[in-house]
C-alpha cells in the first residue's frame, strides 16, 4: 500500500488541490447568491444545475477521455471551471448561473474520472479496499478543509482565489511521469436489478444524495441566516464533512456483524429525531448547529455505502450494474433535494430546510423498518464494508467487492 501511495502521489496531490478549490466554491456560491438578494428557491436551482451537470458529465466524460486520452481532458475540464467561476463572479444573473453551474457539474465528473482511472490503473488487487477508502477520506477531508479558505464573503476574491487552486490542480497530474490508463468503464445502471437485490439499499443511496444536495444548494445560507454571520455557515459545512469523515468506519464495521438495515435504521432514526428537534425547538448558540450537521453529516454520507454493501450481499456477480443504479440514485436524490427546496420555499414554512432533512430520514427509517419486518435476510453472500465516495464509475470500478464481476457487465452506450 505504501508503495502505491508513493506512485501516486502526484495524483492524490492534483485531487487535494483541486477538491480545496471545489469545497471553497461550494460554499461561497450560496453565500454569495444571498448576498445579491436571489431566493432561497433560485439558489437551490443553481444547486440542482450543479449535480444535473454531475450526472451528465458521468456519460459523456468517458468517451472524451477515450478520445483525447486523460491529461488533455483533466486540462479541459480545469479550463471549463475556471472560465465557469470566473464568468458567476462577473455577471449575476439567474440564467447565466444555471448553466456555469451545469458546466462546473461537468467539469468535476471529469475530474473524478481521470483521477478515478489512474487510481484503478495504478493499484494491486489486495489493496484495492484500502486504496478506495485512502481515497474518500482525500476527498471529504479536502473538501473540509476548504471551507477554512473562505476568509469573506466577497465573491471575487473567493473566485479569483478558487480558479487559482484549480490552475494548481492541473501542474501535479500534467508533470507525472505515470502512463495514462485505461479508458474508464461504461455502464448501464439497472434499476430493476438493484432494487430486486436491495430495496433498502436504492432508497438509502436516493436519501444520501437528497440530504446532501439540500446541504450543498442551501446549508451555508440556512445556517449563516440564522446564526446572521456567514462564516457560521461555512462553519457548518465543514462540521457536516467531518461528520461523514468520523462516522464512515465505524458505521460500516458495525454492519459488517448485524444486519445492515438495523445500522441504516439507527442512524436514520437518529438523524430524524436531531432534525425534527431543531423544527420544534431551534437553537440558541451556532454550536448547536454544528452539532446537528455534524450528527446529519455523519449520518447522510455513509448511508451511500451502506445501501451499496447491503445490495452488493445479493449482488450475485451483477455488482457493476447495482452499483451503478445506486449511484444515479444518489445523483438524481442530489436533484431532488434543491429542486423541492426551491419548490415549497414559497410557502414560507419556518425551517422548511431541517424539515424536508427530518421527512427524508423518516422516509429512510419506515421503510427501512419495514423491509426488516417483512424481508427475513440470510446474507448467503457476505464481503466486508467498502467505503465509497459518491462520485463516478470509475470509483466503483476500483471497489474490490466487484472484481468478479467487471469482466461480464461492462457495457457502451
């Protein structure tokens, strides 16, 4: 493993810059949209762009690098999202945001993917496992660490300061004396096939995605309107990627010795009950609200690879193509998330953020609750928890629990 490491440093050092800049403008983006007075319904919009463009970028990213090879894409892709940071400091209109921010969806799937795809090339198969979590670990920890970078508001600076780290980003991977790799895998997700193998596991994927795009499009906003300092806000999304850093291993070595949907119930439960009581009761101080993201962080982010090791125990060799469906799932739950939020914000329901949180964990619990009930499960099949970021099939690809299968359910489009 650490002979891997030490090949792939130039890799791994490109994705920590480049995931800086990302978790920086992440959360700048809302802040800022606030700032200039749009809606809480048009910030989540630019959300929904983001992850539409994401979901996007997983298709047709794969036949450009097969095209152009990696180094010319990551290149590409590192144009495209500094032209698209750029171009949302310089002009703030509705429109021009939705699509710089379907761009920077596309330029990040890029990204993933040729990083994704060194990593497959590069790695052992006894050190797959420890390589996949080595790298949602990079990924979440970067992203936290970003949110360190956001010294003001002020959306220049923070745009100026982000498409600097992303030219950054390009100097360790366009130096690496590493061949190119393979060209990444293509795979039809197969809903059906997931949801026969695990039905908890495709609803904890969509929930996963819901809860966090929520938190994406609106978490900064919501947390700085509320504490009224947006510093809180980034405060609490950083608190959220620490939750899901610190709860991963533990959560997914619990569900290796019972059955998984009792841990996917738990934390679920858990982060409704914390959820329904900021409704009920709000909070008096911002540490309040860095302890519940922290506890929905925990719990959001690591329901993805739980639903993924629940549906790969009934996998029966179609891991690529279940494993695929839970990641649209999650990408299209990542959709939804600001679309609904921009959709009922004109109601004017108080916290309507933490409820739609509360209603998504709750929806996650009863039917959890309910597959136990109804659903005896044997686990014929058992391999250990994997964790997985929640980024392209390239990753998935890198998983260890889909070796057996990678050969037989790789399909083009």
């Amino acid at each position: 493993m650490k002979a891997t490491l030490k090949s792939l440093f130039s890799v791994f050092l490109s994705l920590a810059i480049l995931l800086l800049g990302h978790g920086l403008q992440q959360t700048l983006l809302p802040l800022h949209a606030q700032n200039i007075g749009w809606s809480p319904a048009a910030i989540g919009l630019t959300g929904a762009a983001y992850f539409a463009g994401f979901i996007l970028g997983c298709y047709c990213m794969p036949r450009l690098i097969a095209s152009v090879g990696h180094i010319r894409v990551f290149t590409v892709c590192t144009a495209l999202a500094i032209v698209a940071i750029l171009t949302l400091a310089q002009w703030q209109y509705l429109s021009v945001w939705i699509v710089m921010r379907l761009l920077t969806g596309v330029s990040l799937a890029g990204f993933y993917m040729v990083i994704e795809s060194w990593l497959n090339e590069n790695v052992a198969e006894r050190s797959r496992g420890s390589l996949l979590s080595f790298y949602g670990f990079v990924c979440i920890g970067a992203m936290a660490v970003g949110q360190l970078l956001l010294f003001s508001d002020d959306m220049l600076q923070g745009a100026v300061l982000a498409a600097m780290i992303f030219a950054l980003a390009i100097v360790p991977v366009g130096l690496t004396t590493s061949p190119q790799p393979a060209i990444p895998p293509r795979v039809i997700p197969r809903f059906r096939v997931a949801y026969q193998a695990s039905q908890v596991g495709l609803i904890a994927a969509a929930i996963s995605g819901f809860v966090m795009g929520l938190i994406w499009s609106n978490g900064a906003v919501f947390a700085g309107r509320v504490a009224l300092d947006n510093q809180v806000g980034a405060t609490f999304i950083m608190a959220v990627l620490l939750g899901g850093l610190f709860w991963q291993l533990p959560l997914g070595r619990l569900s290796d010795h019972i059955d998984r949907r009792w841990v996917i119930l738990g934390t679920s439960t858990l982060a409704f009950v914390c959820s329904i009581s900021w409704v009920f009761f709000g909070a008096t101080t911002p540490l309040h609200l860095y302890v519940l993201g922290f506890v929905v962080g925990g719990s959001a982010m690591p329901l993805y690879s739980l639903g993924v090791a629940h549906a790969n125990d009934n996998a029966r060799g179609d891991f690529l193509l279940i494993a695929g469906a839970l990641l649209l799932a999650n990408g299209l739950g990542s959709i939804a998330g600001p679309l609904l939020y921009a959709g009922l914000v004109g109601l004017q329901l108080d916290n309507l953020f933490f409820v739609l949180i509360a209603a998504a964990f709750a929806v996650s619990a009863v039917w959890t609750g309910a597959r136990l009930v109804l659903h005896h499960v044997s686990r014929d099949h058992f391999e250990p928890y994997q964790m997985v970021p929640k980024t392209t099939m390239a990753a998935v690809d890198m998983d260890p629990r889909g070796i057996t299968s990678t050969e037989h359910n790789s399909e083009t489009f």
